[in-house]
C-alpha cells in the first residue's frame, strides 16, 4: 500500500480565494495566478495550500468519531468522540494565524500559515506555503510523570506545502514535515521525526469533491505501536462554509498527533468517521 500511494501521488506536480465560496470558479482563467487548488483549508488531516483572506475570520469544528470496530458497544464511536475548535484569521491574503483547543489530549495550538510562491497561469507551476505550529499537551499527568516539567508539554511543526492546481479538476500537493515533541512516550522513539505528507482533490461536481490524504513516517521507531495515517473523504460546498466528511485511521487532528500517534489500522476496521466543518465571517 505504500509504494502504491508513493506512486500515485509523486506523478509529476503537472489561489486567490473571493468572499464567497460559491464564487470561486474551479477552472483556469486569464488572471496572473491559478485559483482554488483547494476549496478546504485542509485537505483531509494535512492543511492544503489554500488560505483565508485578509480581514476574514474562519471557525473551524473539527469532529472525530471513535473506532468503528467497537460497533454497538460505543454507538459505532459516538461515545468516544473528540473535538478540535480553530480560529483563523487572515492579517493579509498570504499570512493567517490560528489558535486552537482539541480535546484530544487537552492540546492547545498556535500556528502561522503563509504564502512563499503561488502557481502562475503560464508561468511558475506551484504553490508553495510554509506553516509552522507550537503546541501545549495539557493531558499529561504528573501523576503518571513525577519529572514531568512544563517544557514536556511542548510540540512543534514545520511543514512545506507544495501544491499543483493540474487541470480544473484536479489537485495534488506534498507536504515534507518536521515535528519535535518533548516527550515521547516510546524510549526508542526519537523526539524529532520526519513525515512526507501526500494529499489531492478530485472535483466530482460543481459542489462536491474527492479527497485523500496519507502522511508516511521517516523515522518511526521500531516498536512502536502507531501507523501511518490514511484518510478519505468528500468536500461540499455550501455558501459561506465547507462540509468534509471522511474515513481516517487517526484520531487525534494536530499534525504531531496524527503523524505521531495514529493508532487505526484499515486493515482490521480500526478507523474513524469524521468531519470537519468552516465557518467563514
């Protein structure tokens, strides 16, 4: 399955975003620079290349299920349910931050995201966005961590997010990533790690679109217990907000968790439903 999905995603890589969504046209134009690679700012779990506009201030609710193989017994993952919380705002149409609550492992979050290079009409093939995060895991017990200091507590992401906006229907992007968390709770795991993000959108309709995401860990330990995350989901469009529902191995929605500490497994129906849902104001 991994070299599959290495294959498929490194076919050679071959956005300014109005108002309103149901505004931005899908296929190319006259203009300097090609649009909507990406109507999301995620992709499924990776962030996608596409940004909020200056001024404009998005609420994102992010929702996942528990595992589906505890059928009944949890409501099919109902009862095991996390939720992330995110605001973004746009200070210029290529720099947005963010704050962000998950309640998966209590995690706060700060990000900065921002536009390096954009993708030209006859000129320049990529888009190219930086995004960096640090984050705070307020879950940790010192109960079950004598020694535990706040500097533990810490994680951060880099991420380069490359993007092509192919044809009017379909986009690709690769995201290389760096994350360090303080603690890790496998010994051998080191602290620092490596991820290659792969992720594209396939346009079914004027509204409704195909995505997948899957990010493959560099430098896993061994022993450890976590997979690589794969996810599959549909995006709509509905006025002022997008609606993505989709299939993941992991639950945890900040890049270190996903990357880090997915523990579904498709393979034995391990997975979560979820969704994540934008609000644009």
């Amino acid at each position: 399955m991994k070299h599959l999905l290495i294959f498929l995603f490194c076919i050679p890589i071959l956005v300014h975003a109005q108002d309103d969504l149901l505004d931005e046209i899908d296929t190319d134009v006259s203009s300097q620079y090609a649009s909507a690679a990406f109507k999301g700012l995620k992709i499924v779990n990776f962030e996608s290349t596409k940004l909020v506009a200056k001024g404009e201030f998005t609420f994102v609710v992010a929702h996942r299920f528990g595992s589906l193989e505890n059928g009944i017994d949890t409501f099919f993952g109902l009862d095991d349910a996390v939720t992330r919380l995110n605001f973004i705002f746009g200070i210029t149409d290529d720099i947005n931050v963010s704050i962000s609550r998950s309640s998966f492992q209590k995690i706060y979050e700060a990000a900065a995201k921002y536009t390096l290079l954009k993708q030209q009409n006859n000129g320049f093939p990529l888009t190219v966005v930086g995004y960096n995060s640090i984050l705070i895991n307020t879950g940790l017990e010192k109960n079950n961590l004598p020694l535990l200091e706040f500097k533990h507590r810490l994680g951060y992401t880099a991420q380069v997010l490359v993007s092509r906006k192919v044809n009017s229907n379909l986009s690709l992007e690769l995201a290389p990533t760096f994350f360090h968390d303080n603690y890790v709770a496998i010994d051998e795991q080191d602290n620092s790690q490596f991820a290659l993000g792969f992720g594209g959108r396939y346009k079914l309709g004027k509204r409704w679109s195909l995505n997948a995401d899957y990010g493959w860990h560099l430098n896993r330990a061994d022993n450890s217990p976590f997979k690589n995350p794969l996810s599959i989901g549909i995006d709509l469009e509905t006025g002022g907000h997008v609606f993505q529902m989709h299939f993941t191995n992991a639950q945890g929605m900040n890049t270190n968790t996903f990357l880090g500490q997915s523990t579904g497994d498709w393979s034995d129906g391990n997975i979560y439903f979820g969704f994540n849902l934008s609000r644009v104001f």
